[in-house]
C-alpha cells in the first residue's frame, strides 16, 4: 500500500513513542559530521564507478547494485572503502559515548567471554 509522505508525518506525530524515536534518529545524524552514500563517498574521492569497480575487479553494474542496496555486508563496506583509499570504522554511540567496534578482525579474541 501507498501512503503519502503527509500521512507518515502525521503518523509519526500522533505516536509520542515514535516521534521520540524520530527525534533520536534525527539528532544522531546531526551529531555526526556528515553521513554519506557509498555513491555519494565514492563522488567525493572523485572516483567513477568503472575505475572503482576496476579496482575492487568486479563490473560496473555490480558496483552500481552495491551501491544501491540498502543492506550491504561489512566486507562490501570495507572493500569499497578501502579501494578508495580509507580505512572502514564502525562505532557504537550511547548517550554520547562513542565506542569503537572491531568487526570481523577481532583483535584479542583470547578476551572473548
């Protein structure tokens, strides 16, 4: 089912829960400097599709259906990423606190559990 981008809003503002929730999300992506696409990180790099789909050796549609996905995997994240040159970070925040997590290369797995 369709509804209008009206009828969401006023759906959110009758909920007190979820306007909170909203409110949160809202708050969270101003806190942050920026929060980008993987298209959009990929523009500002000045970097085309084609020469970092050639970079990461797979074709310009798949690099395109990545980019597209709502849902990618962390290694996707981090191959796209560090084909541009970066190094992929994922933090937890709580109330302010910033936490950054090791994914997938856990660095003393002897302190597990």
């Amino acid at each position: 089912m369709t509804r209008k981008f009206d009828e969401l809003t006023e759906a959110i503002n009758r909920d007190p829960k979820r306007r909170a929730r909203v409110d949160r999300f809202k708050g969270a992506m101003r806190d942050e400097a920026l929060a980008y696409s993987l298209s959009e990180l990929r523009r500002s790099k000045d970097v085309t599709q084609v020469e970092l789909a050639d970079r990461l050796s797979v074709s310009q549609p798949s690099l395109s259906g990545i980019e597209n996905r709502s849902d990618p995997r962390f290694s996707t994240l981090r191959g796209i990423v560090e084909g541009l040159g970066g190094r992929l970070e994922v933090s937890a925040v709580f109330e302010g606190d910033r936490y950054l997590l090791a994914i997938g290369d856990d660095p003393d797995p002897a302190t597990d559990g």
